[in-house]
C-alpha cells in the first residue's frame, strides 16, 4: 500500500476518528460480538462519554462518503448498538450550496447550451443542497415547471478518493484483525462503493424514475416525478417540479383537517408491492424523500438508492411479512433461516427462543405502538449474535419499513398496518400469480413444454425398447458398491490371516511338548518356527491396519 502525500489528510482524518472512539460504546460492541463473548463479559459502561449524536456529527464533518457510510450502517444491527442505528437512520448532510456561476457553467458544459438558451427561467436560490448535489427550480421554453438536480464539481473524484483510502485501511484491518474479517468490513465497503457510483450517474436515477412511475401509476394519491430526458446527463437531472413539503412539516391543523388513512393506505400497498411484486424499490423513504403536496398527495422524491430483489427474496418477503402479521414466531425463524445463511457454530435453538420471545412481548402492543422495521431490524440483530448471517437484503426492508413506520406515525398514528399487510395479503397473491402469467413468462413455459413434447416420444422409446431386451438399468449412488465390496473382502482376509495365525501359534504350542532331535537353542525345533511365522504375520497385520485403514489416517 503506497500513501501519497496528498493523501496524507485522508489517512490521518480516519486515524484520527478512530482514536477518538476507540474506548466507546460503539468500539466496543463491535469488538466484543466480533469475540463471542459472553453477556457477562461484555464491556457494560462507556466511559469516553461520547454519545450517538456526537458519532453522527462526527461522520457528518468528515464529509459526505462517510455519511453515506454511516446512512449504510444504520441497517446494519449486527455492527452497531442500537442507540447508534437510530441515530445513524436519521442522518442527513447540511452542506454549503455552490454558488450560482459555478451551477450556470456545468448545466453549459453538460447540456452544450447557454442556460437562458435551455431553460425559459432559472432560480439561481436552491431548492435543496446535499453533499452530492443541490436542486434548482426552473421552467422550460415550454413553459413546463422542472427541478435541476446538478452535481457538485469534483464530487467524483472526492468519492473516488476517499474509497480508496477506505479501502487500502480495510484491507489491512481484515487482513491482521479478527474483528474487521469477522464481519467482512471489505463486503461492507464494496456495498458502500457500489451504491455510492450508483448514486453519482443521474442517468441511472432518471431510468429509476421512469421505472417508478410505470410501477405505480395506478397509485392515483402517489406522485413519482419523472424525467426530461433530454436535459438529463451522468450530472444533471432534470424532472417534473413538485410542489411540497416533508411529511414531517404537516401542520397539526392539516392533520385535524384532513382524514390522511387513505392515502396512507395507498403509500403502504405501493410499498408492499414494490417489495414483493416488483421487486424495485425505492430504498430511502425518509421524510426528506416524500413530500406532502397540497392537494393532498405524497411524492416520492429522490431515488439515488433503489433496492432490487429477485424473485426467491419476493416469495420469502411476503411470507415473512404475512408471518408477522400473524405474530407467528415459528413461521418467522424457518423464514429467516431460509434466506440466511450459517455454519455448526450457528445457534439455531437459542435464536428461535429469541424470536419467539420477542414476538411474545410484542403481542401485548397496540397496533399503533408495533413497528415492523425495528422488529426486522431487531431480529437481524439476533441473528447475527447467533452467528447467523441473514441476507443483506432484509436490512434494505427493515430500513425502508422504519422509515415507513415514521410517516405513518406521523400521519396517522393509529393506523394499523400490521392488519393492512394482511388485508393486502390476497391481492399480492393474485398479483403474482397474474404477473407469473404474463405473456413473456408463458411463452418461457410454452418452449419448454415444447422441447419436452419433441423429445418426450424419442424417450419413451429407448425406455420401452430397454425394458424389452432386459437392458433396463437404476443407478443408485447411495453407496459405492465398489468400495463396499472392497471393504467386505478386506474384512475376510483379515479374518482369514488372523485364523491361520491362531493356528500356527496353537499348532507350535501342541508340538513344544513332544520331544524331537531337532531343536534350536535348546528349544523343539519345528515348535519355534512355527511361532516366529506366526508372531512375522502378526506383526505385519498390526502393521497394515495402522498404516492403511482410513479411521488410523484421520487420527495422525
């Protein structure tokens, strides 16, 4: 690993972090789950006396790679406490906006026009600054209302930078320590990485939109703002303008005012069917990311992070959420299980006692007080304390569902959806089963029903013409017969030896008494060398035992 000068601030600024936190609470649980220890011998007080708020604020200075890091590691229960996930959930960036010339000269340079050439108006104040990107509003020569969402200058290379510092300090840690390879920091990093590219090509976040829209246009109270197409690029993006604000701003008039159940019961099916239907999602849905329009609609802003699942993780998804509705936690832990993966060092038995308590405690809890992300993200964490590693995408849910529960508490803080998944439970079915049945998926079926039809005679025909001429043949590889012949007849020559051996030794005992002419070293003659040929065959089979047989191999 070469440092270069240049990169020396880099370095230094994550050593320095580390040093900072090295003796909390969050080190420390890290270190400790990394270690197995037992609850009794886990580090119990924090005497750093930092907090989560300090650890957000932290990351936040650092820039904005490390508070997408600390957005990332908000799913993960496994690493962090749970005061930490919390805070980490809400962490958003403040940064300073890029002055109007600046964002007048990329929109140029991307687009190959003067700006008062593309658009009709321009608001050089800005809508919103973040650390990727800040957004303008702007109206087409059209006369068409648009947002401008334009990348920060140099935002790449910074990214790209910073990673790779990242990257050398995680190498070296999973290298040389237990902690870092046990929870592979390097798949951490790689996941950070990929959604962070991801969210630097606004190309790719204008196909999402697109993708969005078409998923949920039945949805009439949801808004997905789409794209101008030809005023977007890898920096800019330019979609429909929508006028709004967070959820979180609604008036206590408004929310007097305004009966919010059905449009939140719509936001709860577009979700639901967006994880296990469409398998795309959008990943975010923090308050930041929907706003409250004033004819009453929410718009779903903002889809840098999509989550995708593919068809098995849709199956095991609605099953699992159909299994918490139902506070069944049986059902829970073999779908859990089912989309985990572990070892013989996985605790099984106390992780479904786990389970099961907890959805025991959660029985007695009003349906506005049961939040389904913290228990998904509650049984993650169980999970990985019984060394059972359960997919990534689940963390996705769970985050997607808090951030869900926070709007629906928000909104209406009575709403009930635990029952709303299973009101919903058999439309996705039969969603399902309509989208199984597509004409793209039939026709799929259609050719392999039709290879089967043309080699299906062909088949049938040697079949019948073995069973004719007595050639017909099962091969069963339950055992292999070869090695259990081998096997017996190694048994019966031993046995055989071992005969012969006994005999020779009982004939040289018999003989030892007559007397004879013939002896050696005082003794009967013929007695003796009996008794040797006996004692070298003896020797020799004790010998081969030892040496060949496969139980005395394992042992050395």
């Amino acid at each position: 690993m070469t440092i270069l000068p240049e990169k020396i601030e880099n370095y230094s600024r994550i050593i320095a972090f580390m040093l900072k936190y090295r003796n909390s609470h969050v080190f420390n649980t890290v270190v400790d789950n990394a270690a197995d220890l037992d609850d009794d011998e886990k580090t119990e007080s924090d005497d750093s006396g930092i907090t989560p708020q300090d650890f957000a604020n932290d990351l936040k200075q650092m820039g904005p790679v490390y508070v997408k890091l600390g957005q990332l590691l908000s799913t993960r229960p496994d690493l962090l406490p749970e005061e930490y996930l919390d805070e980490l959930a809400n962490l958003q960036d403040d940064v300073e906006p890029i002055g109007y010339g600046e964002i007048e000269r990329l929109i140029e340079e991307e687009l190959g026009v003067r700006i008062s050439k593309a658009f009709k108006t321009f608001d050089p104040a800005p809508l919103a600054s973040a650390s990727i990107g800040q957004v303008h509003r702007a109206e087409l020569p059209s006369g068409k209302k648009v947002a401008v969402k334009v990348q920060r200058p140099g935002i790449r290379k910074q990214f790209t930078e910073e990673l790779e510092t990242l990257k050398n300090m995680v190498d070296m840690a999973v290298k040389y320590t237990k902690t870092a390879d046990k929870y592979a920091l390097d798949d951490v990093l790689d996941e950070l990485s990929h959604m962070l590219m991801n969210e630097l090509d606004y190309k790719m976040e204008a196909q999402s939109l697109v993708i969005l829209g078409q998923n949920l246009k039945e949805y009439k109270r949801l808004i997905v703002p789409q794209p101008v197409m030809d005023y977007c690029t890898p920096k800019i993006l330019t979609m429909d303008y929508v006028e709004g604000k967070k959820v979180t701003k609604v008036s206590p008039f408004t929310k007097t005012e305004v009966d919010f159940t059905p449009l939140i019961d719509e936001l709860v099916k577009s979700y639901l069917q967006q994880v296990v239907i469409d398998g795309f999602a959008h990943a975010d849905p923090h308050p930041g990311n929907v706003h409250f329009t004033p004819d009453n609609k929410i718009a779903l802003i903002d889809l840098g992070m999509v989550a995708k699942f593919s068809n098995t993780l849709k199956d095991q998804m609605l099953r699992l959420l159909l299994a918490m509705s139902e506070m069944s936690g049986d059902k829970i832990v073999d779908i859990l299980l089912g989309m985990s993966t572990y070892d013989e060092t996985a605790m099984i038995k106390d992780f479904r006692k786990d389970v099961n308590r907890l959805v025991l405690d959660n029985q007695i809890s009003i349906a506005k007080d049961l939040k389904t992300g913290r228990l998904i993200i509650q049984m993650n964490r169980m999970a990985a304390e019984r060394n059972i590693k359960i997919a990534v995408e689940l963390n996705l849910l769970g985050k997607i569902l808090l951030n869900i529960d926070q709007i629906i508490a928000t909104l209406t803080p009575d709403y009930d959806f635990q029952k709303a998944i299973n009101e919903n439970a058999e439309r996705l079915m039969t969603q399902k089963m309509t989208q199984e049945l597509k004409p793209e998926n039939m026709f799929k079926m259609l050719l392999e029903t039709k290879k089967l039809g043309e080699n299906l005679p062909e088949r049938l025909n040697k079949i019948s013409q073995r069973l004719a001429d007595n050639e017909f043949e099962i091969k069963v590889n339950a055992i292999d017969e070869k090695r259990f012949t081998d096997g017996f007849q190694k048994v019966a020559n031993r046995i055989t030896v071992g005969l012969i051996i006994a005999a020779l030794i009982l004939a040289a005992s018999m003989l030892m008494r007559m007397p004879t002419s013939f002896t050696i070293l005082g003794y009967p003659g013929l007695p003796l060398i009996f008794f040797l040929i006996a004692s070298g065959a003896g020797i020799m089979l004790v010998y081969n035992i030892i040496s060949k047989d496969e139980y005395f191999r394992k042992r050395k």
